[in-house]
C-alpha cells in the first residue's frame, strides 16, 4: 500500500464467525499467494495487546493496493473494513495510532495561556484522543505500534513547535488538569451523593458560591444526584470543573440540555476565567453560535470518523466556522465535505398552510398551590409544517405536549381532539438488551424498505449501528436511533424534544433534513424543542414562543412567523443576532456591541435588515 493510505478493521463489527472469509478468499495480493489478510491468531502472539479474537483479520498495509482496489471493503457482510487515502497534503506521522488496523490521530490542538482554544469537528474523528494526550492520559506512539517511543523521542518530535513547552510542562508534572466530561447523564451512575457532596469536593478556587448562584443551581445543591435534570446534571459539572484550581481546562461539550440563556451564562464563565490569569481553556462544541462567541482560535477536526482524524493549526474563529461550513480548508487545500451547509438569509420559507391538525383554545394548567401554572394562548397546528419550540427550560413545553396528547387534563379549556403523538424525550434511557436493527424493526413494518431506509435509515447515518446492542450506543449514536424511532411510528403528531443533543454539527443538519424531508412527504406535522438556534433556523416554519420564570410559572404564545417569533424569544433574553456576510449563518452580537445596540433599537433581534 502506498504511504498515504492505511487499513481499519473495526474488531465490533468484524464477525468471522457469520462469514465465509470472504476478505481473504477475494483479496488480490492473496490469490497471487502473499499474505495481505490473515487471521490474527496468524499474525499475533496470544498476549500481544492488539491481537483480538483469534479469527478475526488483519491486513498489512505494506502489501495491500489501496483504495484503487477495495475488494475486501466490498465484499465484507458487515462493512468492518475501510482502505482510505490519506490526504495528499499530511506529511506527518501520526501524533498516536492505537494499533495495526486502527484509528490514527495527525496533529493536536495547541492551548494557549489565557484563551479559550476550540475544536471544531464531527464526533469519532479523535478530539477526545488528542485531549487525553494533553491531559497526560495517554502517552502519544507517534504511530509506532509495537514500538513505542520514550518521551525523549516524543519530545524531539515536537521540538521547535508550539507544543514543545507544553508538553515538557505536562511531562514534568507542571501541568494540572481539570475535566468536563461529555456525558453528563453517566455522573450518576459514577457518584452517589447530593450535588453539594460532589461541588465541594472540587472547590479549589473558592469560587463555588458564585459559580452556584450564576449557574442557578442552588434549589438542587441539596438534592441527591440521581435526581437531577439532563440540564441540571450539566450545569453542576460545569460548575464542579471551573470550581478547580487547573492550568489547563478541558470542557468537552457545555451546551447540551441548555436553553440559550443558560448557554451564554456558560460562555460568560469559561470565557472570565481564561481572561483571569495564564489559565489554558480548550472547549469542544457543537453549537457554532456559542464556539463562534467563546473562542479565541479554533482547531478543525476532519477526516473518516473511527478510522483517522487531522487537527489542523489554528484558524482565527470565523475563518475556521466559515471554512468548515463551506467544507473546504483554505491553507490546507482540502475539501473535507461534499457540499457545503446552507443558511437561509432572510425570514423562511413560506409558512404552511395545510389543514389544521388541531385548533386549540385558551388553556391553563396548574400542578397545585405554590407549584408550577402554565397558561396557553390558543392557535392553530397545520398539517405539513415543523413547528419550532423556544423558551428556557423548566417553562412548561413538556406540559402543553401533554395536554395536546390528552395525558394531562388542563384545568381551563378544552382540547377538542386527542392526538396520536409520537414522542422522542429530551433525556434518552435505553437499558434493553436488544440490537439496533431488532428494536426498529418492531417499532414499523417499513423496516428496511427502500423508502424507509433512504428517507430515515441513511440521513441518519444508521447503517454502521444496526448490529450493536442499544445498551452500547454512543450519547450521538443513541440520540440518532432514537430520532429514527420516532419518525418510524404513525402518527398525528410527531414531538421531538431536543434531537441535537450530542451530535455534531454535520448530524444535526443531517437530522434536520430527514425531520423535515419526513414532514413534508408524509403531510405531517413536527413539533421540534431545541435551543440549538442554528437547528430551529434550519428546520421550522412557524415558531411557538414560552416566556415567563422557570419552574413557577410559563406562557405560550400562538404559533407566529420565523421573524416576529424570534424577535418576541430573543428580546425576553436580551440577545441579538447577525447574519455572517459570507455564510448568512446566524452569530451572536457581542452584549452592548455597536451592532447589539442598533439592532435593539431597531427591534430586530434576529433577522437584520
């Protein structure tokens, strides 16, 4: 194989004992006698750490014709084999492989003292591999599987670069790290406690107080830690990572399960303590508004997820965005997507006007004295339409669903129709032992339909799942399966509630156009909560706008166009937002901004003139 390619065999999906070898039986180099795929057990001593199940494959990259060829890409049932041509352009070795027929990593993020350092890019691509070089949890190999460097050759590697200090600090044990993790609903099933238990383990600072009071965490610190919120659990970890006295932080994902208001008091935070000192902040996001209004350089991440990733060198924060949106990387000349994603530059489409699919009147709903009270304005829902859902959480959203599914009676009002919903919820629990492909199949009898899997398997990048066990699914992997769900039911009413958690920018518009592509051919009709602001500008026609005070009280109003929906939800926030001259993607105004004050006095929050 040529130097600029490399073999993966995923080792869970590689499946010897459901197949004829048919790698090896159709493998060129093989038929001519060389050994290009074998048998692990062929290639491998029983202990040697990468061997895996005896019968599974390995291929050498020194024998193997590369991407021109892919027979054995083709010919495997299970798609656990990938040749690829590594860009032209990649020079280097790898910073770390993790084995022969293994994802590879090329370059790393480089922190800088006192800035917020981001890293822009889709997930499985090595982001989190590169931070655990950082953090020292992972002594790079510089590709040499087998023969590992000592430090001496690690640090010659990067001598004369950026990271030549930092990594000698980080050898030394100079260097102190702090953690977000990306998962948050996993802290408590590692943590058995109350949340104050957790923060005051990690007040290093002595900065707690007002990381509790600006977070709004402080009705919870007293609660037990397996009844928080997704939202909540977030905040909390937030607050437990920024409480500690580090060098270097590295938050991985601030914003999932946050509503926009709590997502720029995050930003605020993380921005103020990189201000505040030589403190290195490296933060992994998804939300382009929130990257694009925290960081102070960028990193983009490309490459074939689960096989190898490229770190670029640092872009400055809107180069990096709007090369990334466009796919095309300007100083390394590369096209790392097909087509670029595209924003709409004034107020959307066209609403809908299909028949109503519920007229509803004034409705109030109230959980008791002193609890939470919701009240409604009537509108109307119409067939073939996504409806955007917008408000900070703990307003009452999940309750009016409800009250439209029939499962809450509303105390003033009536619901004159009860509706088939299908439902996907904010925070996912699967704990089913059952496969991927099994537990779709039982949901619809369109279960691997050519329609079925263009419209809804494929958008959704489902394929490389479908034989692994729900119970094993990744936080982005899980949030997909259950998109697809969802949209596989027959229903009046399809409800998702918060679909971009967890997946990268590219899934989210991948989602979005399966959302959307489903509503429009079927006439049918989606009700989307999000707080990613770039999701709701992509996929809704119409916007249904909550105000009022978390967790006491909330307020719906009537279903209204993109342009006056997102002025009303915006201006209750105080956030105005621009149009990037090049991408027309919507960005955060700086508060109290030249162009902040305009557009405030302009009353256009969102669309601009």
């Amino acid at each position: 194989m040529a130097d600029d390619s490399i073999a993966v065999v995923d080792l869970d999906r590689c499946q010897p004992d459901r197949c004829n070898y048919e790698c090896v039986n159709f493998c060129p180099p093989n038929r001519t006698g060389k050994e290009c795929i074998i048998t692990r057990e062929e290639r491998y001593e029983a202990d040697d750490p990468h061997a895996g199940t005896p019968d599974q494959v390995w291929i050498s990259e020194e024998i193997c014709l590369g991407e021109s060829c892919g027979i054995c890409v083709e010919k495997c049932p299970f798609d656990a084999i990938q040749i690829i041509n590594l860009p032209q352009e990649l020079d280097d070795e790898p910073v770390h492989r993790y084995g022969e027929n293994a994802f590879g990593l090329y370059g790393l993020p480089a922190p800088q003292e006192g800035q917020v350092t981001g890293i822009l890019g889709p997930n499985g691509i090595g982001k989190t591999t590169a931070v655990r070089v950082l953090a020292g949890e992972l002594d790079p190999n510089l590709g040499r599987v087998g023969d590992e460097p000592d430090w001496a050759d690690i640090l010659e590697a990067y001598r004369g670069t950026a990271l030549q200090d930092y990594l000698e600090a980080m050898r030394e044990g100079d260097v102190t790290v702090a953690r977000k993790p990306q998962y948050v609903d996993q802290i408590p099933s590692q943590f058995d406690g109350t949340t104050r238990a957790l923060l005051e383990r990690t007040d290093e600072r002595g900065a707690l107080p007002e990381l509790v009071d600006r977070l709004s965490i402080g009705p919870v610190v007293d609660q037990d830690i397996d009844t928080l919120s997704g939202g909540e659990l977030q905040r909390v970890a937030l607050a437990a990572t920024l409480a500690r006295d580090a060098d270097f932080y590295f938050l991985d994902e601030i914003t999932p399960y946050l509503d926009i208001g709590q997502r720029m008091t995050a930003a605020r935070l993380v921005r103020e303590l990189a201000d505040d000192g030589d403190r290195s902040m490296l933060v992994v996001e998804h939300d382009l508004a929130i990257l694009d209004l925290l960081a102070d350089n960028i990193h983009v991440a490309y490459g074939e997820p689960g096989a190898f990733g490229v770190v670029t060198t640092p872009k400055s924060v809107t180069n990096g965005i709007n090369e990334y949106i466009s796919g095309y990387l300007e100083a390394e000349n590369m096209r790392i997507r097909q087509t670029d994603i595209e924003f709409e530059e004034h107020a959307p489409r066209t609403q809908a006007t299909g028949e109503p699919v519920i007229e509803y009147p004034d409705l109030a709903k109230s959980y008791g004295e002193g609890e939470f009270s919701l009240t409604v304005e009537g509108g109307t829902i119409r067939e073939n339409e996504v409806l955007g859902v917008v408000g900070p959480n703990g307003i009452g959203k999940s309750t009016l669903a409800k009250l439209l599914a029939g499962r809450l009676e509303p105390d003033e009002g009536t619901v004159p129709a009860r509706l088939d919903i299908a439902y996907k919820p904010q925070y996912i629990e699967i704990d089913q032992p059952m496969r991927v492909d099994a537990f779709l199949s039982s949901i619809t009898d369109d279960f691997g339909s050519s329609y079925w899997t263009t419209e809804i398997a494929q958008p959704l990048q489902l394929d490389a799942v479908m034989e692994q066990q729900l119970t094993d699914l990744s936080g982005g992997e899980r949030q997909r399966v259950a998109i697809a769900a969802c949209l596989s039911e027959e229903a009046d009413l399809y409800l998702l509630d918060e679909p971009s958690a967890h997946l990268d920018v590219e899934q989210r518009v991948l989602a979005t156009s399966a959302i959307r592509r489903y509503a429009e051919n079927h006439d049918a009709t989606a009700l989307v909560i999000d707080h990613d602001i770039y999701m709701i500008d992509l996929l809704s026609d119409r916007l249904l706008v909550f105000d009022g005070e978390p967790a006491e009280r909330g307020h719906a109003a009537p279903p209204q166009g993109m342009r006056e929906g997102m002025n009303d939800f915006l201006s209750n926030l105080d956030i105005t937002f621009r149009r990037d001259e090049r991408t027309a993607r919507p960005r955060i105004n700086k508060p109290g901004s030249q162009l902040d004050r305009e557009q405030k006095t302009q009353g256009e929050y969102y669309y601009a003139p």
